[in-house]
C-alpha cells in the first residue's frame, strides 16, 4: 500500500495537534489544581512542560483557529481567489476598486 506525501503530511501534522493539545490541557489542570503556596503557579506548569513547548503549542494551536470576532474564514476564502480572480475584470462595478461605490 503506498502512502502519499499528503497522508504523511497530514498524519504528522494531526500527531503535532494532539501533542499540542495534550500538553496545553496539562497546563489548565496543573493551573486549575494547584496548591501549593511556596512555588508560583507558572512555575508549577513550567516544571511539567518547558516554556517553549508550551509557547510552540500555543502556536499551532493559534494557527489552526481564529479569533472570536472574526466573522469570515480568510483562509478559505483564499481557496477561490484564483476563481474568483478570472472574473473580477467582467465585473464593472468591482473593477475599478479605486472608486467609493463600492
């Protein structure tokens, strides 16, 4: 059975969310149960996952959402934009971006 450059991809790129999602869920429970009065809760976390793997899953986390308030999907938009681009010039109204009526 082979295995395409896309299922790889794609298999290394689903291992590296969950890893990011397990490790940011430990540091909400190590967050959430801490008790310990003579060591800072960021220290707690730290102890248990070094700041710059939690910083890189915060990362890929952020690269896979959007914020609350973004209303459109910009990245899927992107999709069409090679489509949408071929017809852009049979349209009047949005060819000329430079005028207000818009």
């Amino acid at each position: 059975m082979t295995v395409s450059l896309l299922d790889l991809n794609f298999t290394v790129q689903l291992s590296v969310t969950y890893s990011a999602a397990r490790q940011l869920r430990e540091a909400c429970i190590t967050l959430l149960e801490h008790k310990n009065p003579s060591i800072s809760p960021k220290d707690a976390v730290f102890k248990k996952i070094p700041e710059r793997d939690l910083i890189q899953a915060i990362h890929t986390v952020e690269s896979l959402t959007r914020p609350p308030d973004q209303t459109l999907a910009y990245s899927e938009l992107l999709q069409y934009y090679g489509t949408v681009r071929k017809f852009l010039p049979f349209s009047p109204r949005l060819a000329d971006v430079g005028e207000s009526r818009l």
